[in-house]
C-alpha cells in the first residue's frame, strides 16, 4: 500500500516537474513566435489600406491592385516546400533571421513603388521571402514539445493573426493620418516603413531567445534537456529526415490533396475579403469628411441590431466615445418593443431619433445619423469576437 502511494506522489511531483519545464519553455519561445506571425499578418495585408491612398496618388486601378495583392501566394507555393527543406537542414534560427531580414527589407520598399510593374515584383518577392515560415514555426514546435502538449503552444501561435486583423485599421489609420507629408512621404508609405522596419529589429530578437533543438538551449538545465528529449523521443514516431522515396508516397497520397483543397477554398475568400474589406467599407460605409465613423452595431452582442455611427474626430477620445455609444445601444435594444426611450450612461432620457443620444453636438460634427440597414446581423453571443472586431476597426483604417 505505501508503495503504491510513494508511486503516485513520485508520479505526481514528476508531472509538476514537467509542467513546470514546458511552461519554462513556452515563456521562451512561444512569445517570439507570435511576434513573428503577427507582423507577417500585418506586411502580408497592410497592401489592403494602402491602396486607400496609393491608388489615387500612382493611379493604380483595382485590376492592378487586385493581381499584386494576389502575387505573394506565388511566391509562397513556389518556395514553401524548398524554404521547410533548407530549415530542417540548418535550423530555424538561420532560416528565420532570413525570411524576417529579406522580408521586412522588400515590405519597407514597398514604399517606394510608383509603377505597377514594381508594385507586382515586391508583392511576389515578398511571398518568396517568407515562405516556409508558417510551417516552419510548426515543425520547430513538435522539437520542443510531445504529442499531447502541442496543442496549448500552437493555439497560441495561431492567435497572432487575429490580434494582427484587430489592430491593423488603427495603425493604418494613425500612420497614414499623422504621418502623412513627414519627410516628404506620404501617409502609405509611412504605413509600409513602419510596419516592415520593425521586422529587421525582431530578427536580431529571434536569433539570440530561439535555440535550434533543446540540446543546444543554454538557458535549460542539463537535466531539462535531457528531460525534454526523452518526452520529445518517446512521442515521436517519425523521424525528420528526407528521403526521396517517402515525399513521392506522401505526395501520392489522396488525403494530402482532399486537405489542401480545403485550405485552398477557405482561404480564398478568407484573403479575398481581408484584401478588398477597405475599399468596401469606405465605398458602402465610411464616406466622412473630416472625421473617421465606425458601426456599432459590429461589435454588440445582441440579438437585434442598430447601426448607431459614431463620429471619431481624434483617436484620443475614441474608447470613450464608443463606450458610451454601446451602453446607450444595449439600454435601447434591451427595452421591449424597440422603441422605446434609451437613457444615456448618465442616466438622461435619450429619444430613439435624438442625435445628442451619443455625446454633445459640436460643429464639426455635424452630420450625425442612425441608419437602419447595417451590413449583417450579428446575433447574440454574450461576448465580443475577434472577426467582428476586426471588422470594427477595419473600419477605422478604412476612414483614412
């Protein structure tokens, strides 16, 4: 019977040990990745803000745009295989501080387009530079966890992109808006410099916290590397090594085509909408002058909806304003009968068609207005989504 015991509590302290180790390794390397992804989101579609501006400064019509936003998933399909092969041979350290060096570089030059020929090389060139990374980030992650702990890192890894698609209108919106005529730019291209430098900086990052393999991690212990190995070999039935014969059987099996065919048809319009959303938005929403205007209605959790706009003069008072815009929506939607009068956060009983219902009427704002045909329902969900904030701020960009 103690013997028993003893077992379970040595079992017990052991999983405490391992979980403690892989928590240690997740606070390393896991954050790094995220940043990485999350500002391969925003160079791969920061395109769908600039041409707002771009277009009408080059001349560039929506044909010309919609080939070069397309172009970098050439690039991607013609190098993704080659990119995964070279990694698996000279470690994701190097082939990261490649892709991150060659891609931030191409995605600043952005800037310096003005003919659509450019427009078309850099677009490409930039899927050849950061193909493989995706799938590489994976395959470095099945290196430093088992089977059964793979789940939490990736999850994790793959919240980078919609945290990218939340802030990306915002920080279209603030550097083509305050940056515009600094040196002599303008306010797109401040949007591709600001948002493609900070790759060159991130791969110096990456390449000194990253280790290639747990055997060369110095910042583990000798008995965590060890550990780590262990749980890594005992988990793993294939090995990582190429050979010609096993990637013609992969490649001949039907399952690999069924999925990428799945991928295929999600992702087009998946990137069709993240790369046209804009224009969209500002051709059917946001026409402001002088002032940016975002949908309430994108982001309330409720089963009726009511497109309240909500001027945004500065993005100083803008959390404010929203707020109060919400509180005054869900007090009106939540009334029986719709129709009823809403009170305002400071307890001021609000008509439905009053316009002061927001905040105090000013000159400049002076074109306030509740529409009454919002671009699609969004029943109730008790919390905010990712996509809908994406939406929301999206419009936000789309203002500039």
């Amino acid at each position: 019977m103690n013997s028993n015991a003893g077992r379970i509590e040595e079992a017990a302290e052991l999983a405490d040990s391992d979980n403690h180790l892989f928590r240690k390794i997740t606070t390393r390397i896991v954050p790094v990745l995220w940043l990485v992804y999350f500002f391969n989101y925003l160079d791969r579609t920061n395109v769908a803000y600039a041409h707002l501006r771009m277009k009408d400064d080059l001349g560039f019509s929506d044909p010309v745009f919609g080939l070069g936003a397309s172009l970098i998933f050439f690039g991607l399909i013609a190098f993704e295989i080659p990119s995964n092969i070279v990694l698996a041979r000279i470690g994701l350290r190097k082939t990261l501080f490649r892709i991150m060096i060659l891609w931030g570089l191409c995605s600043a030059a952005m800037s310096l387009v003005t003919t659509p020929t450019e427009f078309y090389i850099l677009r490409f060139m930039i899927g050849v530079f950061e193909a493989g990374l995706v799938p590489g980030a994976l395959y470095y992650i099945t290196l430093w966890y088992p089977t059964q702990r793979r789940g939490q890192p990736c999850a994790m890894f793959y919240t980078a992109p919609s945290c990218a698609g939340i802030v990306s209108g915002p920080l279209a919106a603030g550097f083509m808006t305050y940056l515009n005529g600094v040196g002599n730019f303008k306010g797109w291209q401040w949007l591709f410099i600001m948002e493609g430098l900070p790759c060159l900086v991130l791969a110096f990052v990456a390449y000194r916290v990253l280790a290639d393999s747990p055997d060369k991690a110095t910042w583990l212990t000798q008995d965590e590397r060890r550990r780590v190995q262990d749980l890594i070999q005992d988990s793993n039935v294939a090995h990582h090594t190429l050979d010609r014969q096993e990637f013609l059987t992969v490649a001949r099996d039907p399952r690999l085509w069924v999925l990428g065919l799945t991928g295929f048809l999600m992702l087009i319009p998946q990137f069709g909408l993240t790369f046209w959303q804009p224009t969209l938005l500002k051709l059917h929403r946001v026409r402001a002058r002088g002032c940016g205007r975002i949908a309430a209605h994108d982001v309330l959790p409720v089963e009726h909806t009511l497109d309240v706009v909500v001027p945004m003069p500065d993005m100083g008072g803008f959390c404010e304003r929203l707020r109060d815009a919400l509180d005054i929506s869900r007090t009106y939607l939540q009334r029986p009968g719709g129709r009823h009068r809403a009170r305002d956060h400071h307890g001021h009983s609000r008509k439905r068609w009053d316009r002061r219902a927001l905040w105090p009427r000013t000159d400049q704002d002076s074109d306030w207005r509740i529409h009454h045909q919002p671009l699609y329902r969004q029943r109730a969900t008790g919390c905010l989504d990712a996509d809908l904030l994406s939406v929301l701020f999206a419009q936000i960009g789309a203002s500039t």
